[in-house]
C-alpha cells in the first residue's frame, strides 16, 4: 500500500482541512495487475472505490460465465456510492484491464464526510445524477447500435469529465480493453476506429486514442 494522492480526486479541494485530514488518515491505497479482481459481485459494501490511476472494468456475470460490462472508469474516476448509500451488498464486480492503483475509503469515513462537509454532499449529489443520465443513455445504446456506435460511445463515456474529472482528449487505452467495454472483439473495436478516425472523429495513436471531436462521438449512430 502507498500514500493517498489526493490531487487525483476532485472532490478532495472542496474538503475543510480538518476533513482532508480524516481522509488522507482513512483512504488506503492498493496496486491490482490486469485482470485482478478488486471488487467481487456479492462482497460487503465497506469501502468507496477511486481509481487513481489504470482502467477497471464494471461487470456482472451469471452462473453460465456469461458477463456484461457496464462501464469502464479511468484514472480520477470513483465508483460504489451507491451501495454504501444503500447499506447493500455488491451488485457487480471490478476488474483491472491493466496495472490500476485504487483507493478505498472506508464506509466510516464516507458516511462522517456525508454527516459534516456539505461540499462533500453537494459533489455527491451531482456525481448520482450524472451516473443516472449515464446509464439511461447506455441502456438505449446497448440494445439499439452497432458496433461502430457503441465503440464511439464507449470512448465518449470515458471522456465524459463531469464523472471523471482531469480526463483529457488523449486516452491510453488499447483496442482490447476497449473491446471488453463495448462487448466486441478487439479485431472489431479495430475496424470502429478506422472508421470514426476516416470519419475525422479521432485518432489512433500506439497504445493511445486522440479525440478530435466529442459531440460526435456522443451522437454517432443518430
């Protein structure tokens, strides 16, 4: 475990310094290799999850090994407010798509932080009603869209800097992670980004994608 970064968080500024100090005590930070399971379906909610730097993966499965991806969460990204808020167990697991280093905040300190720092409370009212909005519109792109689409989506979801915020237009992401987030092949993810890249939306770069035009990867396939 290594020290809490806290200029990799957004909400951590908006704190009083009596608050960031509870925090930085609190917070541990943990490093996962790809494919690590840092979350399990079914596990007690004790802890608010951050991603301070990699890519995890938001999945559910069945009892036939069947698995959907939800969403995926990039660096400066946190997740799991909701089952804390809910005092309920995991409803999905997290998986790193690559080297990930993650905070966890324990479910103390996230509920004294609900209970004293009204800025706290006010970024985690904006961060629901964003994540809301996040998932009606995947659930409408997920059953209507092809691959292309949902390949454009998926990057302008990870793009999207109300959830993430210091996320820029240059995403180290390969083309097999974001097939595991948009649920095709890594061949197919490819042939997407020829297209939306023919289409002068992006650029592909090694190891790296380039967006040049944001609004479009939100509305492609309208």
């Amino acid at each position: 475990m290594t020290e809490f970064a806290p200029h990799f968080s957004s909400w951590f500024p908006l704190l009083a310094p009596e608050h960031q100090e509870r925090v930085k005590q609190d917070i541990k930070v943990h490093h996962y290799p790809p494919g690590a399971m840092i979350v399990r379906k079914g596990e007690s909610s004790d802890h608010w999850i951050g991603v301070i730097e990699g890519l995890v993966r938001i999945s559910v499965g069945n009892a036939e090994g069947k698995v959907a991806a939800l969403i995926g969460i990039p660096s400066g990204g946190w997740v799991g407010e909701g089952s804390l808020l809910k005092k309920e167990s995991r409803k999905y697991d997290i998986i790193a798509l690559r080297n990930s280093t993650i905070a966890k905040m324990p479910v103390h300190t996230f509920e004294w932080l609900l209970d004293n720092s009204i800025p706290f409370n006010r970024y985690l009212l904006h961060l629901l009603n964003e994540r809301v909005g996040h998932f009606v519109g995947k659930a409408e792109h997920d059953r209507l869209l092809n691959a292309d689409a949902r390949i454009a989506r998926c990057l302008a979801e990870l793009c999207n800097s109300r959830l993430y915020p210091g996320i820029s237009n240059r995403m180290e992401i390969t083309q097999e992670e974001l097939g595991y987030l948009a649920r095709v092949s890594r061949q197919r993810a490819n042939q997407a980004l020829k297209k939306l890249e023919a289409d002068g939306l992006l650029r592909v770069e090694y190891g790296a994608i380039c967006i040049q035009d944001l609004e479009g990867l939100q509305n492609y396939g309208n």
